[in-house]
C-alpha cells in the first residue's frame, strides 16, 4: 500500500511542477500587436517615420508601457530612456534573463526591425503569463533607446558611451541629450546606469535577417555566431568656391572631383582586400549647394564594417593614406573625423547557440548558423552578458525600406524560438 501512496505522490508532484518540453505563443495576438505598434510613425509609402526621440516615438513608447503595465509587469525607464519591464524569478538571488531590441526606425523605414524584438519580447512574457510559468530567474525586457542613430541605450548600458555622444543630433533634429530627456530619462545620469557581468544571466534578441539568406534558402531561423564590428567617419575635403559660368576647368578647385574620386577610391580598396568586408560611402553633401556655384567644401560619410576590428583598422588606413595622394593631386585636402558610434565586433556566446538549436530541433524548425552583417543591440550587451541572436528571414532581403516584410508565420517561429530559449536559460548555469 506505501509503494502505490509514494508512486501516486510522485505523480502528483510531476504533474503539479513539471513543465512542457516547449511552448508556443499566440499568433493572432502577436500579429495584432505588431501591427498596432507599425500605427505610430506610418505614412502614405506605408513605411514607418518613427525616428528617435520623435513624436511618434514618444507615443508609441506610452502605449507599450501601459500595455505592459497591465500585464502585471513592472515597468520603469532609466536614465538612459531605455524601457525595462521586469518579471520576478522565484530565486531572488539569481541574475535576471534579458532579452528585447528597439522600436525606433529609420525615415520611412519598415514595421520589423526593432518591432519583431520588442514585441516578440512582450508575446514571450505574456505566453509565461498565461501558461503561469514561473522561472527560477527573473525575466527582464529591455526596450532600448534610438539604436538606428548609434545604438544609444545599449551603448549607455554596456559603458561605451562619452560626453560628445550626447551632443550628437538625431534624425528628429533633436541631440541624443535633449532626446532622453524627452523620454523621461535623464542626461546628466547616463552615465550611471553602466552594468557589468554581474547584472545579467544572458541576454537575447529576436531580429529580422536584414538580408537574404535566410529567405533564399528556405530556412526558418538564423542562429547567429556573430556580429560584424563597424567604424564611421566624416569627410571633408576642402576646395575653393567660384562661379560655375566663369571659372575655366583647368583652373578650378573643385571639392567635388576629389569626392568622386574617393567614392571610387573606397570601391576598389574594399573590393581588392580579400574577405567579406564592406564598405560606403552613404551621404555626400555640397555647400554652397548650387547649381551654378563649384562647391568650395564637401562633406561625406564613411562606414566599414567586419568581423575583425584590425582589419577594419588596416582598411581604414589604406584609404586615408590613398585619399591624401588623390586630394593633393587636385589641389585640395582631406581630413577625417572618427564619429563616436562605432561598434567592435561581438561574438554570440556558443552555449546560447546551442539552446536555440535545441529549441529549432524541439519545434522542427530548420535553422542555419550565420554571422550578421548588421550591427545590433545585442553587440554591446555582449560586452556584459553571455549574448545570443535569433534570426528570421526578411523576404527578398529588403530592410530599412517600405518594403521591409517578413512572413506572418516567420514571426510566430521566431517568436515561439525566443520564448523556448529563455526558458531554456532559465534552467542553464552559462
């Protein structure tokens, strides 16, 4: 009779604690958030003009607060704007498990780079929520602050920011300072919010591809082994400005030659290098910017992006030394200012990896290793949290467009991966 009691008890037990193998969240009420956080920025191309700091922003960054203030969770903002929604563990003493991205856009850019993450993030949370799962671990999303105009909040966390980047003005005309104070955070606290090891057990983002891999062939999850380092500089080349009718060709000092040449100039030395580097020229701007006066100055941009920060370095400095030669031969000068939103590369923590390959295999979702051509959030909390990425495809590669889209059923699995992996997390010593 006590063999039948303890057998019984143990069931009992098992049935009363154990937790499925893996769980899947809601698709229609994902699908209906995603498309009511694209409503704050949308305009007539159908892209999203939700830069950072912007009105738009402002309202959309309320709606998700009260959203998910109604769901029980606490919800502050730190001194860096960053949004923080937290779930308690049952073990107070272990680390939180973070994971989010950000909800700021490009103008007239897309509904899921950012998007996916946060509300992905909030679906996770809420699926715990209704299932009353309860983690060993606290469970934290973070919501970080303009990442598209130099990744601001993670950057604050993860210590990599100084004075000059608060001075920095954003794509909504306001300063990165003037911006987290509009947010509720606070300029002059920034600094204060700077974690380390010590703060989190892992930290997890969900993204859209961004290019087209993914999509091309076929596979349902990225499982990322990395992410590429970028480094970004103005330009100036200085010349002499004179009228366009009246000044002879060979006698002009035109800004303007040097800067085609140097747009070249980066084509070739990218392409010549051995290696999966890129590197842009993406904004060139002429003053006085007339049409009939030859530009006494111009400014461009320079960005270059690898897996390896020496080799962007090495890069870098072809360029410059190149660039000199080509502005002395047109008699004008070059000079170059390093901009202070670079990003070192980040390499994805490798047991992390393993958790979502677990959860794609658990799932029977197809999944590919892969590094990431795009910078993220998750590149600096990599700095002070074991860090991992998951992927979905981005159909016909397109982001930062309109024209951005991913598949309804890629952003239930992507989903359903991060929900898995954090639970998986949950019971894992990294």
């Amino acid at each position: 009779m006590r063999k039948y009691i303890i057998i019984f008890f143990s069931f009992f037990v098992s049935s009363l604690f154990c937790q499925k193998s893996n769980y899947t969240v809601s698709k229609e009420r994902l699908l209906k958030n995603l498309k009511k956080l694209s409503e704050f920025g949308i305009n007539k191309n159908n892209g999203n003009d939700r830069v950072a700091y912007s009105d738009y922003d402002v309202q959309a960054r309320k709606y998700i607060k009260e959203y998910m203030k109604n769901l029980g969770l606490k919800v502050k903002v730190d001194y860096a704007a960053n949004i923080v929604a937290r779930k308690e563990g049952a073990n107070k003493k272990l680390k939180p498990i973070a994971f989010g991205s950000h909800i700021d856009a490009v103008p007239n850019g897309g509904h899921y780079d950012g998007p996916l993450g946060v509300i992905g993030g909030i679906e996770a949370l809420e699926t715990i929520l209704d299932n009353k799962i309860i983690t060993s671990h606290p469970l934290e999303l973070i919501i970080f602050t303009n990442e598209e105009g130099g990744v601001f909040g993670s950057r604050a966390l993860a210590g990599k920011l100084n004075n000059d980047a608060l001075e920095v003005k954003t794509a909504s005309g306001f300063t990165n300072g003037e911006g987290v104070d509009r947010l509720g955070g606070d300029q002059r606290k920034v600094f204060d919010i700077i974690k380390s090891s010590n703060d989190y057990h892992a930290f997890v983002e969900l993204h859209i591809e961004q290019g087209n891999i993914l999509n091309k062939s076929n596979i349902d999850i990225g499982v990322v082994t990395g992410i590429v380092g970028l480094k970004w500089w103005d330009v100036t080349i200085e010349g002499f400005a004179n009228h366009a009718g009246t000044t002879p060709m060979d006698e002009r000092i035109d800004p303007m030659i040097t800067a085609a040449d140097f747009i070249l100039l980066v084509k070739n030395i990218i392409n010549e290098t051995s290696g999966n580097q890129v590197g842009t020229v993406g904004k060139i701007e002429a003053f006085p910017g007339a049409p009939n006066v030859i530009p006494g100055k111009v400014k461009l941009s320079l960005e270059i992006r690898d897996l390896d920060e020496s080799k962007i370095d090495f890069l870098f400095n072809e360029i410059e030394k190149e660039a000199k030669i080509i502005a002395l031969e047109n008699e004008t000068s070059i000079s170059f200012s390093s901009i202070n939103i670079n990003a070192s590369p980040a390499l994805m923590d490798n047991q992390i990896q393993t958790l979502i390959i677990d959860a794609a295999n658990e799932l029977n979702y197809s999944f590919k290793k892969m590094p990431s051509g795009a910078g993220h959030d998750a590149q600096d909390m990599a700095i002070i949290a074991p860090s991992g990425m998951i992927f979905i495809p981005s159909i016909d590669g397109i982001s930062h467009s309109p024209k951005e889209f991913s598949s309804d059923e890629a952003v239930y699995k992507g989903t359903n991966i991060l929900l898995n992996t954090i639970l998986k997390l949950d019971k894992e010593k990294l």
